[in-house]
C-alpha cells in the first residue's frame, strides 16, 4: 500500500481516483473537522466529533447536536 504524501494529505489514500476538484474539498473539509472546535456552552477550545453531527467537549463534558461537519 502506498503512503500519503504531503502534497495530497488525507486524499492521498484515493490515488488517482475521483478527479483534484473532489479531493482538495474533501482535505478542506476533513483538515478542519478533525481539530478541536470552539463549544458552544464553554465558549473554549474543547469540543470533538464523535460522530456525525455529534460531538462533546472535553472541558465542560457536554455532549450535544449540531453541525455535521464542523461548527460554526
């Protein structure tokens, strides 16, 4: 298997596959939804996605809905 490298980060895994447009949104999206997010209820750096439109912070231990991806 080969490795990602760092022109293609988390899209290296799709080779050649899907087309640049798709892979470079696909890096945006993933590069932004994998850091810890700002809770809203805190208001600090704490909150990560658990699952899709799930997530929980780390500082004040809520656990709550909203955006899919990241939040806003």
């Amino acid at each position: 298997m080969t490795s990602k490298s760092k022109k293609t980060k988390a899209a290296g895994r799709f080779g050649a596959r899907y087309g640049k447009k798709v892979r470079v949104k696909l890096v945006k999206v993933e590069s932004k939804q994998r850091v810890k997010q700002k809770c809203p209820f805190c208001e600090k750096l704490g909150a990560k996605r658990l699952s899709k439109g799930i997530w929980k912070c780390s500082r004040c231990d809520k656990k709550f809905a909203a955006g899919t991806y990241y939040l806003d």
